[in-house]
C-alpha cells in the first residue's frame, strides 16, 4: 500500500484527503477509491481533468499513482484568461483615450 493525498476546492470549500491504495492503481481508481466523491457529487470523477502536483495527467485511467502523490481535481475557469485580458486592455485604452 501507498499514501496519496486527493485534493479539491470547490468555490465554497476545500478539501485534503489522505488514503491508501495499492501500488499499481490508476489515478482514476485511486480518485474512486478517495471517497472525495461523496464530499463533492457535483463532481464527475470519470470526466474530470485531474492533475498531479500541478501537471495535468493526460491519461488518468492508464497512468499509475506513486507514493506521495498529491492529485488534484480540477473544477472549470469561471471566465477565459485571454478574454479577462482583452476586456482590461480595452478598458484601459478608453481611460486614456478620455484622459486626452
């Protein structure tokens, strides 16, 4: 057996879980086998984008977990980056403009 630890934060709460699991288990098994699902069922475990220590997994069902691990769950950005960024630059341009 192996110590991983499950993390998510939801817009209202976060969690850190520790559990023990096999050697060999897939990163998704050991998301199941958390339990974090029954702290957060608006959570789709088996669709998910699931990290490792800030490394997106591009595989969670193949790929095992090693010892320490630290998987997080990932929830959807509220609002684009790159659309956050437009929106200020173009805020910004009017500023000056009626600064002139």
């Amino acid at each position: 057996m192996i110590e991983i630890e499950v993390v998510h934060a939801s817009v209202d709460r976060q969690v850190l879980r520790t559990c023990s699991v096999p050697e060999g288990t897939s990163v998704r098994a050991a998301l199941l086998a958390s339990g974090i699902a029954e702290d957060f069922p608006e959570l789709d475990l088996s669709a998910c984008p699931i990290g490792i220590f800030g490394k997106v997994v591009a595989d969670p069902d193949q790929q095992a977990v090693q010892a320490c691990d630290r998987l997080e769950i990932y929830r959807p950005l509220l609002a684009d980056p790159k659309e956050i960024r437009r929106l200020r630059a173009a805020k910004a341009a009017q500023a000056r403009q009626a600064d002139q």
